[in-house]
C-alpha cells in the first residue's frame, strides 16, 4: 500500500505513468478519497504520471490531530515533493476543487495548471449554513437539522436534509475530517476565494454541469470570470462531477487544454 509519512499524518496515494515528465494530480470531493479515480488512472498514464491521494482523514490515510484548508493543502505539496514532483496539473471535483484553489494560492510555482470541476470560490448565506449543517448532521444526526436547510450553492436544491431522508452515513474514522471540510466550504461565505483568484496566473480549466444539483454552474462561471488564465466549458446537460459524467468529452478537452497551453 503506497503511503508516505509526513509526520503529523500518513498520506495514502496510488499513482501510474510514473515514466512521463509532467504529473497530472487527482483531488477528491467532501468526504470521498482518490478511490474515485482509480478507473481512470490507466487512461490517463498514456500521458502524464497521475497521481491520486486521500485527503488527511479519508480514505486510507491516517487521522490526524488538526483540520483546515491550508493543511490539506500543505499535505498536497509534501505529497508532491516526497514523490519528487515539482509541478503538476492538478485537478480537483466539488470540494477538491476548494483545496486546488488553496494549493495554488500557497504554492503557485508547483501548478503547471489547474482544472476545477464542479465548484465554486464562494458561497451565500443560504449555502454556508447549508454547508455547516452537513458537517452537523453527519456527526449529531437528525437532532442537527432543524428547520428547513438551504441549498448547497445559490438557485439549487440539495440540501443538508438530503443526507438523512438518503440515510447517508459517514464512518467515524472519517468524521473529524469531513466535519473539517463542510466548515471550510461553509467558510467561503466570510472568507472567499474571489477576491484572490487575480493571483492565480497559471493557466485554469474549469468545468460545470447545468444539471448539477449541488454546486451548479454559477460557481463556475464566477471562476472563470476572475482566474486570469481560464477556460470555461458548461455542459448543460451533466450533473456534479464532469469527470465522470461526461468522462469520454472530459478526456479530450483536458489533453487539448493540456496541449494548447504547452504542457503536452
């Protein structure tokens, strides 16, 4: 089982095409782990070193004393260096696409480019409470929820409740680290990214679907309009994730946005 101990915690990670000069580097969502990806990592090693990794807390990788967004970040960039990568694509769906923004934020000259799928560089009121409930229902249950929770991004429909009326559950290994995560997003609301976004340089993918029911397109387009170097693609008919519900149509753009950019 590929791990690296970086002192305060152990860090899980699979990789392929180690071979290749440029990593491409896999983030998870909210409470998820690079499992998500292991489908893709065959596909993708034709043409990068891929790299797919638990965040602190998830997965396979251990716990850990602290939570925050700039750990998750650090823990990236250790990642990368112990497995000697100096830069990288690094992509990253719904809550990876937060830490993304994070990493390349604290670490810009690690970023060859970023690609951010399915989330956002802020949130509203409705959405910040909505995303610290989560956090409260998956470690206090329906005792959290009381009365009607918000959407998760503005002008959509998921919301805490769902959690509870879809009986999903969170493994107690894992609560520390998911409640960690849902404060975070929730903490776009008084901390966003926008204003910041000006210094992301490197070239930016961002992708979103018209049918996503928990960040929606608009975060997207906030993105898009506010990273210097961005490309936007909708796809009006995807929900949450463009990686794997257009998978084919994601391939191709990720390796032509590679390529236009010089990166291939």
């Amino acid at each position: 089982m590929p791990e690296v101990d970086l002192g305060d915690v152990t860090i899980h990670y699979e990789e392929a095409g180690r071979e290749k000069p440029l990593s491409l580097v896999f983030c998870h969502g909210l409470g998820g782990s690079g499992a998500s990806f292991l489908s893709d990592l065959e596909f993708w090693a034709q043409y990068f070193r891929v790299v797919a990794w638990d965040n602190r807390g998830l997965g396979e990788s251990s716990a850990a004393a602290k939570y925050n967004l700039p750990l998750y970040a650090s823990d990236l960039a250790r990642l990368m260096r112990h497995l000697g990568i100096a830069r990288a694509i690094v992509y990253g769906v719904s809550w990876g696409g937060v830490l993304v923004q994070q990493f390349a934020l604290d670490y810009p000259e690690m970023c060859a480019a970023i690609v951010l799928d399915s989330t956002s560089s802020e949130t509203n009121v409705a959405a910040s409470e909505n995303w610290y409930r989560r956090g409260e229902v998956a470690r206090l249950g329906a005792k959290a929820v009381v009365g009607e929770s918000g959407p998760a991004f503005a002008g959509q429909t998921n919301s805490a409740a769902n959690m509870l009326a879809e009986g999903v559950t969170v493994q107690p290994q894992h609560l520390d680290s998911y409640v960690a995560q849902s404060r975070a997003v929730a903490g776009l609301r008084e901390h966003p990214f926008t204003p910041r976004l000006k210094e992301i340089t490197c070239p930016a993918l961002v992708v979103g679907g018209g049918q996503d029911g928990t960040a929606g397109a608009g975060g997207s387009v906030i993105l898009a309009r506010n990273l210097p170097k961005a490309r936007l693609e909708i796809y009006q008919d995807a929900g949450h994730g463009i990686y794997r519900y257009k998978r084919e149509e994601f391939r191709q753009l990720l390796l032509d946005f590679a390529r236009e950019n010089g990166l291939l």
